[in-house]
C-alpha cells in the first residue's frame, strides 16, 4: 500500500542564507521586539555604527530583508535573493548623511 503522506518540502537554511547576506557587515542580534519572535530571531545588519536593515529568520521560509530606508522589503530564500538583498543593503549604506 503506497504512503499517502507528501514528501516533505525542501528545507531552506535561513540562518546560512542571513550569513551570506550579512557578509562584510555587523549582524547584531535583536531583543525580542515583535509578537510570534523569539529573542535572536531578528537581526540588525550595520555598518559604521549604521543600521542598514533588519534580518527576520523563518526557519524553513527563508529570511525576510525589511527596512524603512531600502528600496523595498525582500524575502531571501535563495542565492539569486542573497545577491539583490546585498545590493539592496549596499545602497543604502551608501547614503550620506545631509549636512547642515
């Protein structure tokens, strides 16, 4: 008699893909901060003492890119998505601060 259970999906590393996407930069690990995280769930991506982004680590989701100053908000589940959430980080820590 044939299983009738499906195959389990693939598992995505969420804490591998936030290693590649922090590479070069500071990951600072968060408090707990939001509802349903736990506490080091959600990481700080800074350069020079800047905050650039924040990761948010879903275990078999992959990792969530979010930010007020970046371009837009990314889910990273793959290494085509580590690449733009570089790009889109590296952007921003670009930015000069306004001079008064």
């Amino acid at each position: 008699m044939p299983s009738t259970t499906e195959p389990d999906a693939p598992t995505i590393d969420a804490k591998a893909l936030a290693a590649a996407i922090g590479k070069g930069w500071k990951l600072v690990n968060t408090p707990k901060v939001r509802t349903g995280y736990k506490a080091g769930q959600q990481k700080l991506v800074q350069a020079n003492g800047k905050t650039l982004g924040m990761l948010t680590l879903r275990e078999g989701k992959g990792a969530r890119v979010e930010g007020n100053r970046l371009a837009r908000n990314l889910t990273v589940t793959d290494a085509k998505g580590v690449a733009e959430a570089r790009r889109l980080l590296a952007a921003v820590s670009r930015i000069r601060p306004l001079r008064c």
